[in-house]
C-alpha cells in the first residue's frame, strides 16, 4: 500500500496536478524538504528531484524499506510457482518497480542481489530455474553496466564516488 500510495503522488505530481511546499526551510531555504501529504518530492539544499522518496527524507532510506519487504515475503517466492497467488505476484511486482523509481544506486544493487539469490535457490531444483539465474546475472551485469544512475556513483568526478573512495581509503589505511 505505501508504494502504491507513493506510485498516486508521484504521478500527481509528473502531471502537475499537485505542487509540493517547501516545509521547515532555513532563511537560506538550504534546508527543509518538499512535501505534498506526508510525501516527499526532494531536500531543499537539491531541489524537487524525480526519484521517489514516499514517506522518507530520501529515495535511499525509501529502497531500504522496499527491499526488507522483499527480503521478509522471500519464503513466498520460494514456494513452486502453482502455489504463488496473483495477489503477492503483484505486491512484488509494486515493490520492484517502485525500488526502480527511487532510482537508488544501493536500491538497483541489492534488488538484483535478491532476485538472484531466489533463483539461486530455486535453480537448484530445476534446470529452468538455472538457465533463468544465468540470463538474471547478465540482465543484471548489463543493467548496472549501463545504467546512468549507478555509472554516475562510481565515475571520478562524482562527489559521492570521491567520498565513498577516501572512506574506503581511510577505513583500509586504519
């Protein structure tokens, strides 16, 4: 339900049927957050951005919830594919689509980290499952190789590529 709900605002707000207010903003309006009904559309320091956020401050901390539910309803993907209702096809369905509109470096990463983990599983089974996990690790490689979202994180004029190196930088020198 908070996706679908997030999925109804975000589109509001793509056909500009509704327009977020800035909310606890600075006198610099550095600060604060865009919301819309407990909504949020972006920081005030970046701006109105496109990535879904929902209820959280960010798309980030959005995927995290997105993908635990994920994690936590696994046993369900687990069973054979006869006793898998439509209903949670289209939950998971929802959720993977709306961790794809957070567009969340992290979000894509683990989302294919669990898919491919199901089908590891499952591919012990059946063959099927096999040949799926193998076409699921290329769509995967490919996806990540090309993708503007994850490419930007790791290019070298990337602020949060640079911070996430000379952490890792410093953490391994420690």
């Amino acid at each position: 339900m908070l996706a679908i709900i997030s999925f109804s605002f975000q589109i509001a707000y793509w056909l500009d049927f509704i327009q977020p207010a800035l909310v606890n903003k600075s006198d610099s309006n550095l600060y604060g957050f865009y919301l819309f009904a407990f909504h949020t559309f972006g920081g005030g320091k970046w701006g109105l951005n496109q990535h879904l956020s929902g209820l959280f401050w960010e798309p980030g901390v959005y995927q995290m919830a997105l993908n635990m539910a994920l994690i936590m309803n696994c046993h369900i993907l687990s069973l054979p594919v006869r006793f898998i209702g439509k209903t949670d096809l289209t939950k998971y369905a929802v959720i993977v689509l709306a961790v794809v509109l957070t567009m969340s470096t992290t979000g894509y990463l683990t989302l294919g980290v669990i898919i491919i983990g199901i089908l590891l599983k499952k591919s012990k089974k059946n063959i099927v499952w096999g040949i799926m996990l193998i076409l699921s690790i290329l769509v995967f490689i490919l996806v990540i190789k090309n993708s503007k979202v994850v490419a930007g994180k790791f290019s070298d004029d990337s602020g949060s590529f640079l911070v996430r190196a000379n952490d890792t930088i410093c953490l391994i020198n420690i």
